[in-house]
C-alpha cells in the first residue's frame, strides 16, 4: 500500500511536443516484450456516438507510446453531466457486452493517481477468456474525468469535492450515462471491479445497493481498510521521493518499472503515458520543456483517511458476492479475517505481484475474475421446478 497512489491525470488535450524517438532500452531484455496504449479524444457531445480515430491517429499514437487504446478497447466515450452544484465530462472507456442480458460487464474503477488505462491489459485478457462480455473502465473526477463546479453566492468557486460520496456518484453517474449513450434498454449483469481506491468506491456502490438485481457481485483488488489507514502516514514521504517531471515518457516508464511500482513492463508503457502531460514551459536543466504529473495529488490529502475509514464494515455488509484480491496476506485487518474464516467472501493472494496486481498480472486477474463471474452467474443457474408447475403437469408431489 505505500505505492497507493500514483497522480491524478486530467484529460483536458494538452500541448504536445516534437516527436520523441521510441524507447530502446534494457527494460525488453529483463522482461518479455509487450505492448502499450496511449488515450486519445473523442466526440464530447452527449447524443453523438463516439468515432474510433482514423489508423493515421493510431499510428501516429503507436509510433510514441508503442500502442493505441483501440488495442484494448472498441470505444472511448466524454460523457456530458449537468447537476445544480457542478458540470461534468466524464471520460471512459468501454467494450460493450455482445448480449444485454447475459453480460457480464466488468465495471472497473482504477487506484488514486492512476487511469482507466491500468485495466487495458486486463481487459484484453478478460475478454479473450469470455468472449463476449464487456469492460467499463472509469476514470475519476481529475484522473481524465473533468469536474466544473459552478461559482457559489460568495463569487468564490468552491473546492473541488474528493469524497468517496462524491467519487461513488461520479462512478454511478457514468455508468448511467454509458448506458444512455450506447442506447441500452437495461443495464447488463455487471461485476463491479476496483483497485486501491477504486476498491473503496465499488465497496460503497455496492453497500448502498444502489445498482440493484444488476449488480452480480464485486471486487476489490489490494486494499484493506487497516493497512490502507496505516500507509497514508507515509504518502506524503513517497509523493516527495518520486520525481517532479520527466525528459520524455520513455524516461517516466523506466522509472515506473525501475522503482518496481509497475512490475510489467507492457502495462507500464500502456498506462503511464496518461498520467502525463507536456510543459513546454522550460524548468532547470529542461531546454525545451518537459512531462509532469497531470494532477497533484497532494491535493487530495484531506480526504485520504475518508476514503478506506470503515471500508471493512461497508465490504461485508456490500450486496452481492464479493472477493478481495490482495498481494499479500499481511494486508487483512482484523474484520476481513474474522469473515473470511465464516467465508463471507472469497480471497484470493497474488504474492509474485506488486500493488497493482491488475497491471502486473493481468492474465491471472482476469482468470480469478471470470471465475469470480461464472461461479455467481444467476443466468446458469439450474433451479428446481415450482410445486404448482408440477401439479399442472400431474404429477405427484
């Protein structure tokens, strides 16, 4: 948990730089080789179905980053939201489900400081094991989604809300708009998936019911309410030992595999370029500019201990099946072990991987995942016939 948080990307387009050469470094020989993904832009309008970018765009992407994010996923949505209090253009990504109704759609909500990137290659994965599901991956207010809150009667503009009440809305807020836009009649049976913080946030949908008989079950990947409590005491010693900038995006994802922050290098290279963005203004030592973090995170700190405080209540009290999937045994607190002994959920430990165990072993969660899914899926299940139903037919009861 001490690599809990990453940085807060905001999607709005930035300046871009010259072309930078493609990495070429010793990171293929210690790893295999894999490929990454980059965001890109899409229609903004609420009724305009999103158009994929045209293979110049892709390739143009490619040639930088070393992949697109139509590698992973078949469309990219802005998903415009207006309330009395704030405008919204949420951003996500998406691969609907080929059936409405046997689903399943894996809703994914990414840590503090990543992306909705971080679940590309899970996603792939996923959807190469069962064909046809569909993968939601969110991104949160100030992590790609944009949050315009409106000017208050003082003339001031009020500070941005980094609640969980106000992350848990905004999830279920685009989740309702995708479903809008997409022009579905009902939402698919969904498993709700989230790491580190994410986790919090599914944890809350999934406590509050809020969706329904749709809602299969839930996920929460490498965060407990304990342990999460304990490392924010040392957040703001890892946010001012990472570096402030880097040269090229080549340079952030060595140090994101070098630091072991992201253990695979393919999901390095997919999810770091989106929590970038280019300064052309030149700092020390830079002559032309350089990449800094899209989003301080420093900024979220009054609300870091709200996040996971009673998280462990809220999980076993949360509807549905539930699974935590955790990157060491030393992470359950008290609660979570008592209920795991009455087996209140299901666990399972991916001790070769890092923090984000869904960028370091992408294959092994989605696995656990579509297990996870077929064990509770109502659809396959075989329930015996009603009393009546038998009489009609006479037969004896």
């Amino acid at each position: 948990m001490s690599d809990l948080l990453r940085s807060l990307p905001n999607h709005e387009t930035p300046l871009q730089p010259p072309p930078r050469p493609v990495m070429v470094s010793s990171l293929e020989e210690e790893e295999e080789d894999r490929r990454p993904s980059s965001d890109s832009s899409a229609s903004s309008t609420a009724s305009a179905i999103t158009v994929r970018p045209g293979s110049r765009e892709c390739a143009l992407t490619r040639s930088l980053t070393g992949s697109h994010w139509t590698d992973y996923f078949a469309q990219e949505l802005y998903l415009d939201y207006h309330s009395d209090d704030y405008d919204a253009k949420y951003h996500v990504y998406v691969t609907p489900p080929t059936d409405l109704k046997k689903g399943p759609l894996f809703v994914c909500h990414h840590g503090a400081g990543a992306s909705g990137l971080s679940f590309a290659c899970f996603a792939r994965e996923v959807q190469k094991m069962l064909p046809g599901c569909g993968v939601l991956s969110l991104e949160a207010r100030e992590h790609g989604s944009s949050i315009m809150r409106k000017v208050d009667i003082t003339g001031t503009n009020p500070t941005l809300d980094f609640s969980i009440v106000a992350l848990s809305s905004d999830a279920l807020n685009m989740i309702h708009l995708t479903k809008t836009r997409l022009e579905w009649p009902v939402l698919p049976p969904m498993v709700l998936v989230g790491h580190s913080l994410g986790g919090a946030v599914v944890t809350e949908i999934a406590a509050n019911g809020s969706l329904g008989v749709a809602l299969i079950g839930f996920a929460v990947l490498d965060v407990v309410e304990g342990s999460a409590l304990e490392a924010l005491a040392h957040m703001r010693t890892y946010l001012s030992s990472r570096p402030d900038s880097f040269a090229t995006v080549d340079a952030a994802v060595e140090w994101h595999v070098r630091s072991r922050t992201v253990r695979n290098v393919e999901s390095a290279r997919v999810s770091v370029p989106s929590l970038l963005v280019w300064d052309p203004s030149p700092s020390s030592g830079a002559a032309e500019g350089v990449w800094r973090w899209r989003t301080e995170l420093k900024a979220t700190e009054p609300w870091w201990e709200v996040w996971f405080k009673g998280m462990s209540a809220k999980f076993l009290r949360g509807k549905g099946a539930k699974m935590l999937v955790l990157a060491g045994t030393d992470r359950l607190d008290k609660d979570l072990m008592i209920g795991q002994m009455q087996g209140k959920f299901q666990l399972h430990v991916l001790p070769e991987a890092g923090h984000f165990v869904q960028e370091d072993m992408p294959e092994r969660t989605a696995q656990i995942m579509v297990d996870f899914f077929k064990r509770n899926d109502r659809s396959a299940m075989i329930l015996p016939p009603k009393v009546s139903d038998l009489l009609a037919q006479g037969k004896k009861v």
